[in-house]
C-alpha cells in the first residue's frame, strides 16, 4: 500500500505528529486541495481546515469529530486505529493541560490575595484596639468630670433670673418695628400659595411677634399671576422649539447607523430579474450556482452579513452551516429545515 511506507516514516521521525497534520501532508502528497476532499467527504472546507489543524472544538462534537476522521483516513487510505488513537492522546492531553491551567490560576490569585487578607486583618485587630482603648479613656473621663458639672447647672440656675430681667428691658425700650414685604421679592413658588404674609410687626410690650395677613398682597399676587400668563407661553413655546431641535438631532445621529448596516449587503448582479436574498447569524460557507452550472458566487460569510444575488432561477446553493443563514427568493422565504445534513451543510436547488 502507498502510504504504509509513510505512516512507518512518520512513527520514526516524529511521534508527536498530531492526526491532522498526518492527513495534511498526506493530502499534499496526493496532490489533493482541501475543496475537492470537502466535496468527497461531502462537508465544508470549513471542517476540512478543523480536521487538519486539530481544531476539533469548531466541529460539533466529538462523535462527529471521529467519524470525519475516520472518512478522511479511508478517503486518503491512511490507518484508521492508528488515526483515532492519536486523536484520543491529543483530546486527552489538551483537557489535561487545560485543568493544569485553570490549577495554576486559581494558586496564583489565592497567592496575590493572602497579603491584601493579612495587612486587613493586621489593619482591623489595630483598629478594634485602639478603639477599645479609646472609649475606656473617654469614659473614665466623663466620670471625673460629673462634679463641675453638676457645679455649672446650679450656677446657671441662678443667673437665670437676671438674664430674664435684662431681656424684658431691652423689649421694652425698642420701638415697634415693622418689616414690610415688597410684591417683586415674591419668589414664583411663592405665587402659588393661597396667602402671603405682607408685613410682620413687632411690638415692644408683647414678647411674641405678630403676622397679619395682607389682603392687598394677595390682588398684586393674583394680578402677576395673570399677567405672566403670556410669558409662561411664550417659555412653552420656547421649550417646543428645543425639543424639535433634539429630535431632529437625533434623527441626524441614527442615519450612520441605516449606512453601517447596508455596507454588510453583499450585491452580486448576473443576467435575470430574481432576487436571492441570503442573511447570515453565523459564520458559514456559501457557495451559488446559476441553472447552467455557472459559479455566481463562492466565499464564507460572517454574523450580520446579507448576501443579495440579482440573476436568473433556479440557483443551486452548497451552505457550510445552513443553521446560521435564513433565505428568500422574490421575497418570499425558503424553509431548510428538510436539506440540512448531519453536519449542518446544506445543498439545495431553490426557483424551481
């Protein structure tokens, strides 16, 4: 067999050659390119660039991961065993040294947050001391200190009654002072009120001061009040104009965002009038033919990109992960639900 001479080779140059490097230079060797193994095998180059450069966690599982391994080594007549053997070691050792990672994380910030625990801990014990001591201190204080207090209430018990005296006569002798309130100091949340004091007087025998309620304040009051109507419309109208200014701001600002999502519309025109439209949620493979077997367009697309082909139906579409694109023919949406495979490719004839 060809390739037995080449698997005896690569044992004895290097057994740390991982599955997918074995079935890349055996491909190369075979003159093979990845389109043609995806087209036999019948899943993506997408799949086939996952299997060579063990990137296994893009396939959707394990079970498919081995089974495309195991078509890959049959279509290129490679050791199947020896090909799945491999995978389990590289598998294994790659969980192995992502735990051995997460460990080595998980030490190392334990490591960087034992000081920041021991100065907090240092930190409160001092904090708890000298606040322990801090209240015994004031507290034997306070207890020394209970007789010249009880010596300053009594001495202020008896100056009590002269500091009445002084007070009644400086009431006595001041004339009566009257204190009157000007309609333009009225503040507006003032006008809203139902009364409004207008003057407060103090008479010198009455120790309380008195407050009569001004009927002509409130006309002066009530007269503003209307008289400000038109200002307050005209402060309504001013307040309108700016709103119209903001929304249209606003409307200003939101047209970049209209442009940034047609810039992810891909337009392809060929001959004909119908219209394929083809949105994308995820990453996936497409590839449009027209009815004459003539390729219109062939690439992988992104999240959020929208493919529209202007040509002639029936278009024959290959789709890599028909999971992620929604389609529509002349507007009217394709359920590919029924031609997705196993591994989520799809190939279709939609204008039938």
């Amino acid at each position: 067999m060809p390739t037995e001479p080449l698997m005896e080779a690569v044992a004895e140059t290097d057994g740390a050659l991982t599955a997918g490097d074995i079935l890349r230079q055996e491909r190369k060797r075979l003159g093979l390119n990845e389109k043609e193994v995806a087209d036999q095998l019948h899943i993506t180059m997408h799949y086939v660039k996952a299997l060579e450069s063990s990137s296994y966690e893009k396939l959707p599982g394990a079970v498919f991961a081995k089974g495309y391994l195991k078509n890959y080594a049959l279509l290129l007549g490679l050791d199947v065993e020896d090909l799945l053997s491999r995978y389990d070691e590289f598998t294994h050792q790659q969980k192995a040294d992502i735990e051995e990672e997460s460990r080595l994380k998980a030490r190392r910030k334990k490591d960087r947050n034992k000081p920041f625990v021991v100065v907090s801990l240092i930190i409160f014990v001092a904090g708890f001391l000298g606040l322990w001591l801090a209240n015994s201190y004031f507290s034997e204080e306070s207890v020394s200190d209970v007789p010249s207090n009880a010596e300053s209430i009594g001495n202020a018990e008896s100056i009590r009654p002269a500091l009445s005296q002084v007070v009644e006569q400086q009431v006595t002798t001041q004339p009566q002072l009257t204190l009157e309130v000007e309609p333009e100091e009225i503040s507006a949340p003032a006008r809203q009120s139902t009364s409004v004091p207008s003057s407060v007087s103090v008479d010198a025998p009455e120790p309380l001061l008195e407050v009569d309620s001004g009927s002509i304040v409130d006309a002066e009051i009530a007269e503003r009040m209307e008289s400000g109507g038109t200002e307050e419309a005209a402060s309504l109208e001013d307040l309108t104009a700016a709103l119209q200014v903001l929304r249209t701001e606003q409307a200003a600002d939101a047209e970049p965002t209209v442009d940034a999502d047609q810039s992810r519309v891909i337009s392809i025109e060929a001959i004909g009038n119908d219209i394929l439209r083809i949105s994308f949620t995820g990453e996936s493979w497409i590839e449009v033919n027209d009815s004459e077997s003539q390729q219109i367009y062939r690439d992988i697309r992104a999240a959020g990109d929208v493919l529209e082909i202007t040509g002639s139906a029936p278009f024959n579409i290959l789709l890599g992960d028909a999971p992620f694109t929604r389609m529509s023919l002349n507007g009217d949406e394709i359920d590919l639900s029924a031609d997705i495979r196993i591994d989520n490719s799809a190939r279709l004839t939609v204008g039938l």
